[in-house]
C-alpha cells in the first residue's frame, strides 16, 4: 500500500491545523479553507502526505528493532 511518513508530533499539528481552519471557514463561509482543512485531517488520519514521498522526505523517525541481530566485528 504505502509507507506511513508522518510523526506523532505532525500528526498532532495537522489535526489542530485541520480543526482551526474548518471552524474559520466555515463561521467565514470560505470554502477553500474546508478543503485545506479536509486535506490536513485526511493526511493525519492516514499517516501518509503524498508530497513528503514525492521528495523522499519522512518526519517518522525509524528506530532500530531491538530484536535484530548485532553483528559482531573482528579485530
């Protein structure tokens, strides 16, 4: 399907972003800002912003598992 890229922290952000544009757009009767609004939302509920892929970019940090394997080196 597709590679979940958005953080907590911008999860967070996108979902207050969302809830503050649609409460002005809609007491302003400005319908474009719904739409931005309906976007942030949709992107946060998802976990994924198709333009983050589109530059390779990722605000999801990876850590390592901490059941892989360490590999031991020589000396």
């Amino acid at each position: 399907m597709f590679k979940l890229n958005i953080s907590q922290d911008d999860k967070l952000i996108r979902f207050t972003l969302s809830i503050s544009l649609a409460i002005i757009g809609y007491l302003n009767s400005v319908y474009g800002l719904l739409i931005i609004s309906a976007i942030s939302f949709l992107t946060a509920k998802l976990n994924f912003y198709p333009i983050y892929k589109i530059f390779g970019f990722s605000s999801k940090k990876i850590h390592p598992s901490p059941f892989k394997a360490k590999v031991k080196h020589k000396k």
